[in-house]
C-alpha cells in the first residue's frame, strides 16, 4: 500500500522528468529570424538555463551595439557562473577562481574578483538560484562564454556566442552567424 508521502514523492519525481524533459526539447527546438534587438529604454530578454556544464540555448545570439537583459537560472546541481567576454576576461576570471579556490575542502574561499576596469559580465549562481542582468554588447570584438569556477571548462561548460543581425534566417548550429 501506497503512503501519501510515497505517491507525492512519485509526483514530483515526474513532474521533475517531465519539466527536464520538455526544456531539453525547447532548446533544441528551431528558431526563426530574430525580431528586433534591444535598447537601453527596452532591452531584449536573453533567458539561459546553466545546468550542470551546459549552458542552453546554445549559441547565444546577440546583435552588435544592442543592449540585452539577461536572464539567468542555474538549474544544475553545484554553482555555477556565466562569464562573458574576450580572452581576457575569460583569463582573468580563471584566474581569480583558481586563487579563491579553497586549499582544504570546507574552507571558506577568498572572494573572486578581477580589476573594476576589466570589460564583460561575471554571474554567480548557487544551485536553484536566478538573476537578471542588463548588458550592452560590444560593437566589436570576440565574446565567449564560460563557467570559469575550475573544473567546470574542462567539464565542456562553454558556450557559444553568435553575432547576428536582425531579420537574418538562422544558421544551423556549427555554421557561420546570421549576416
């Protein structure tokens, strides 16, 4: 017999499988032509799901010069973060990770942290938690998109970053950027 705690249990658990289920196929599901990009007075929302070393959708697509709102929801398991920008932002934050990186498990870490001059976007996520961030997109110049807590690159979680123009047809992934 089957004890109410049993059968909510089961519920959520598929509940759950449906939820993943489903968000697996929206972000494989094609895209049309992007509509408008956004702007400082309307920013185009940019929603990201970071799970446990993917991003998705992958790739982001972002028009030059436009200012977007991120939003942003870590639906893995450990923390994660969405770091964007060029080489140098990459390396940067790599760097700050790995010297705030605890010696001895259950210590507490230093603070992450990188020079307020340096160009591009950090957030933090801990498991189940979400974020909204506004961003204008550089007119010019390499954007890529990473987890730099260390490990989690070489786990594969990196993402892709196009350049689009509005009203280009889609690319299929792995193909040049719309215009």
């Amino acid at each position: 017999m089957k004890t109410a705690a049993s059968t909510r249990a089961t519920l959520a658990l598929a509940a759950l499988a449906t939820s993943l289920l489903l968000s697996g196929c929206a972000a494989s599901a094609p895209r049309g032509p992007l509509e408008r990009s956004g702007s400082a007075a309307e920013p185009r929302p940019v929603n990201v799901i970071m799970r446990d070393y993917v991003f998705q959708p992958t790739p982001i697509e972002l028009v030059p010069g436009e200012t977007v709102r991120f939003n942003i929801i870590n639906g893995g398991l450990l923390p994660h973060e969405f770091v964007l920008g060029d080489r140098g932002v990459q390396a940067a934050w790599a760097s700050a990770e790995a010297a705030a990186t605890p010696p001895v498990p259950f210590a507490t870490p230093p603070p992450a942290s990188v020079p307020p001059t340096l160009a591009g976007l950090r957030v933090y996520l801990r498991s189940g938690e979400q974020s909204s961030v506004t961003y204008e997109v550089p007119a010019q110049g390499e954007l890529l998109l990473a987890c730099q807590i260390p490990g989690h690159v070489d786990e594969g979680m990196v993402g892709q970053v196009r350049r689009v123009r509005v009203g280009a047809p889609p690319t299929e992934p792995g193909r040049d950027a719309r215009g």
